[in-house]
C-alpha cells in the first residue's frame, strides 16, 4: 500500500477528522478550496463560511471574541476583511481614532 491508501479514514489511527491542536479545532475536508496540506481546515472557518453561505476569501480573519480559540460557538466570531483591519480592532481597540469597522459580522 502506498501513503495515500492510509488518508482520512482509511488510516488506522483516524479520530473521526477531527484534531485539537495546541491553539485551534481542525477538520478534515480534503476536498476544501483552501485546505492545508494535511487535508485539514481550521473549524471556526468552516462555520462562518457556512453562516455567510460563501467560501472566505484567503484575506479574510475569523476572530474569536473571548480569546479561546477552541470555542467555535457562532456568537464568539468575528469575520474582518482582512489581517489589518483585525489587528487595528484587537491590538489598539475601539478607541483608536483610526479603527474602521470593515466587514465585521454582528451575531
């Protein structure tokens, strides 16, 4: 058998497509646009891409609002337009005079 008969399911150590990593929740979609090379998405991705009906373009942050990045929860993201954007809000807050709301989605 070669490498690729031991993928996904097929491998005996398969936990169901789901890794915890040290910081994210992954997933195993294989046949996503934007998967890494190991077939897994990062799962707070995956559900706002399935909240807005769109796949997320590569620029495009999910923030998770509580700072716990293994709580996937809808209420706790927050989808900004790209990093910057992300880094104005989070990094210098709301009182920057700069900050600009983007394309935050409100749950």
């Amino acid at each position: 058998m070669n490498r690729r008969s031991y993928l996904g399911d097929q491998n005996p150590n398969w936990r169901g497509g789901i890794r915890m990593g040290h910081k994210y929740v992954r997933v195993y979609v294989p046949d996503h646009p934007f998967v890494q090379g190991d077939g897994y998405v990062f799962e707070h991705r995956l559900l706002m891409e399935r909240f807005l009906g769109r796949y997320l373009d590569s620029q495009e942050v999910v923030h998770h609002r509580n700072k716990n990045t293994k709580d996937n929860r809808l209420e706790n993201l927050e989808l900004f337009e790209s990093d910057s954007v992300h880094r104005i809000k989070t990094i210098r807050g709301k009182d920057n005079p700069n900050y600009r709301h983007g394309r935050n989605v409100q749950l």
